[in-house]
C-alpha cells in the first residue's frame, strides 16, 4: 500500500496523453498486485512508534510482554485497530472490584438496607410498639430466642409502647396469654433484660415493663403506665355456660396478673388487688414509687448526678483543707 501511494504522485506529474496514461494505468495495476500478492509472504514493517507518546508506548509494551498470541488481522476485517489483537482479551478490572472514591457515593448503601426490625435487632434492641397480637408475640419471642443463641450474656434492651392485649378505645384485641408468653419467654433468657417504656406501658405491657432485671427498669419522663383488671371478649350469641367459662377464665388471668405484679413491684398482692379494683394510671414519679420501675431517663441526667462527687471530696482533690468546727 505504501509502494503504491509513493507511485500514484509520479505518474499524476507526467504529460496527459493516451500512450502515456495507459501504460501508467497497467503499471500502477502490477504494482497494485505485486504489492497485493506479496502481502502474505511478507509482512508489512510496523512504522515507529513516537516514544514520546505514552499511551502508544504503554499499548506496545503490553502487546511485547502478553503471553497471548496474537491475530492475524483478517484483510476484510469491519473492526477497528487494536480490538482484535487478542484471542481472549480481559479487563483490568470488573466494576465490583473497583473501590468507590471516598469524596463519590461515600455514603451510598452497597446493598437494600434491611426491615427496621433487623437493624434494632442488630444493637440488641427488641421494640414492642403494638398491641399484644399474636403476630407480635411470635416476633418478640423469636427476638428473645435469638439474641441469646448470639450472646448468652450480653444484655437485652426492650422498648415499650404497647396498650397490651387491648386497644387505645379499650377493646380486646388479644388473649392474656399472649402477655404471660413474652413473660415466661423473659424469665427464661440467661441474658439481662432492661425494659424501657416510652409512651405508654399498659395492662399486659405494664407487666413485662416491672418483669425486666432489677436495677435495670425505666421510663420516659412523660410515660405513663397503667394496670387493669383483664376483660372478657365479646360474648356475641354464645350460651349463657360458655359466658361463665370465660368469666371464670378472665378471673384465673386477672389472679395470675395480680400475683406477679406483687413479685416485680414488691407489694403486697392486697395492694395491687385494690388498686387494680379501677384503671389505675401512672406517670414516671408515681410508677417508680408504686415499684414498677427503678430510675427515670431524663436525657441521662441521672448517670451525670451519679458521677458528680459530693463537695467534700471536691474539696479535697482541690487541697482546701476543711476547718474543724467548734
């Protein structure tokens, strides 16, 4: 092809006339073809390369030093130059193994962030924000369950705003037994449970909030808690023996609720028997006189008054030496 391109100028220099442009015509033809034809025989010398381009320089080091061999670059190939030059070409790198920029996507998640269930499960939180369902029963006993496989001996955080088996109007939404099931699931873990109640702690919920470690036990500043008698479910059309089945089953449950309040508040069953008589409310103060909690979360100002030494030891640290009194 370059013996051809340096003919093709001096035959166009030459007089126009029929002889000569004739001859020229079947000249450049052999020429055309003698370069054609010895295109396989030889092969064509590859022009210098510029050194003083890099990415030309770094493209024919990688092409000297790669174990793969290379192709015969087809003559009626459609592709441009350099894409066919490997059997099985790689990439440097695939997109997930590339590592994000720290000033790009910083904090774009890699993956769907999980239910919120999970990632409070992640910091040992159980939360019960629902009436006493058996839905909600089922994931906080699972909860339990599994926070103690993990870590025997870690503690258990347990977040309360629950209107118990009821709902806010006063209807049974669900059985007692759903309650003595996340009770008896609590009383079996190995593990501390801290109860926490925010918003409101109510019958059922009342009981598992005063059910946590001792010591371990709080409330909201503007919660309340509040514990009542049990109620029957609606009756409907059922014969008058099966409503005094489930009244005396309502009784069994309301006796139950009144012996374990007793244990957790330390109280005498009298004493919660009289005041579950009416709904008997709570706020913070009143619930931590009454036993059913141990300290009151106020922006953690209680861990702060905690640290705070009392003035004669500050005094003493300081080296003011206290005057004996007279």
């Amino acid at each position: 092809m370059a013996a051809c391109l340096r003919v093709l100028p001096a035959a166009f220099s030459t007089p126009h006339s029929a002889s000569n442009s004739s001859s020229l015509r079947r000249r450049s033809f052999k020429i055309g073809c003698s370069a054609t034809g010895s295109k396989n025989s030889a092969r064509i010398p590859m022009p210098p390369i510029n050194p003083n381009d890099p990415f030309l320089a770094k493209l024919a080091s990688a092409a000297a030093n790669s174990p793969e061999p290379l192709h015969a670059r087809p003559s009626n190939s459609d592709s441009p130059p350099y894409l066919d030059l490997f059997d099985s070409p790689k990439l440097m790198a695939t997109p997930a193994q590339v590592e994000r920029s720290v000033s790009y996507n910083e904090h774009r998640p890699r993956k769907p962030p999980p239910d919120l269930p999970s990632l409070l499960l992640h910091g040992r939180i159980v939360y019960i924000g629902m009436p006493l369902v058996p839905a909600v029963t089922e994931l906080v006993v699972a909860e339990l369950m599994y926070l103690q496989w993990v870590d025997p001996k870690e503690p258990i955080y347990m977040y309360i705003n629950s209107t118990g088996t009821t709902r806010d109007d006063g209807e049974t939404v669900g059985m007692e037994t759903e309650g003595f099931a996340i009770y008896d699931s609590m009383m079996q873990m190995k593990n501390e449970i801290h109860t926490v109640a925010v918003g409101a702690a109510i019958g059922q919920a009342c009981l598992l909030l005063s059910a946590g470690t001792k010591g371990r036990r709080f409330m909201m500043p503007h919660a309340k808690a509040m514990i009542q008698q049990p109620k029957v479910p609606s009756s409907g059309l059922m014969p008058a023996s099966d409503v005094l089945i489930r009244a005396k089953e309502a009784i069994s449950n309301r006796d139950t609720l009144v012996e374990l309040l007793a244990k957790h508040t330390e109280n005498s069953v009298e004493t919660v028997a009289n005041v579950m008589k009416r709904p008997f409310y709570m706020d913070a103060k009143r619930a931590k006189e009454f036993g059913v909690i141990d300290k009151i979360l106020w922006r953690g100002q209680e861990k702060i008054m905690s640290d705070i030494l009392p003035p004669e030891e500050w005094d003493k640290l300081a080296g003011i030496k206290i005057p004996d009194p007279f």
